[in-house]
C-alpha cells in the first residue's frame, strides 16, 4: 500500500461522490426542507451545528429520514451519513475535515472537544 500524495484531491472527490449519493437518498425519501435544498442543510447540520460527536449527528440524521414521506434503506444512510461526517468540513474542527486532518498526520485527539455539561437548574 502506497500514501498518496495527492490526498486533498482524493478528498474532494470523496465528497462530491458523497454529495451525489445523499442527493439520491434525499430524492429516495421526498424530504422537504425550508433551506434551499435539504442537501445544503445537512451539510449546514455537519459544518455549523453545536455538535462534536458523530452519534449526535447521526441520530438527528435518522431522525429526519424517519419522518421522510418515504422510508429509505437504513444501511445505505449510515453508510452515506459516515461518509458526511468524514468528509465533509466541520467548525468544530477549524473548517477541516476528519479525513483532512488525518492525512496531514495529524491524531484527532488534539481536536476532540468535551461535550458540555447541562447545568441542573
């Protein structure tokens, strides 16, 4: 096995195959959003939402899909959600991707957040 050394051109063709496949699932399940498209909000969910932690993600992902007009193959969603995730730029992460951050050689560990502490007020 060789490292690439081309590794943001391999991502950016990474996403735009992910982008295809959950504009497809999108399709699948006739979801309706009020953003211009459901796939720009997704992608807004992935880079701006509060969260840090890929299961957060992922359960308001299949949240959404469950209340779609039309049910979808769970399997093909977390595939593509996983994907979103890796692939896809998050805030939380400096504007970078995991898959991003990975291939420069660096760990995740540095950019890990805590979740935070809900008061009990």
């Amino acid at each position: 096995m060789t490292i690439d050394p081309h590794p943001t051109e391999d991502i950016a063709i990474h996403r735009k195959m992910t982008e295809v496949r959950l504009h497809r699932l999108l399709q699948c399940a006739q979801i309706d959003s009020p953003f211009d498209s459901s796939l720009d909000m997704i992608l807004w969910v992935a880079l701006d939402y509060h969260h840090t932690r890929f299961n957060t993600f992922f359960s308001q992902m299949t949240a959404m899909f469950a209340s779609a007009p039309a049910a979808v193959d769970k399997d093909a969603l977390f595939l593509v959600m996983v994907d979103v995730w890796h692939y896809f730029p998050h805030n939380s992460l400096g504007g970078k991707c995991p898959a991003e951050i990975v291939d420069a050689g660096d760990t995740l560990g540095r950019w890990k957040t805590k979740p935070t502490r809900r008061s009990n007020r």
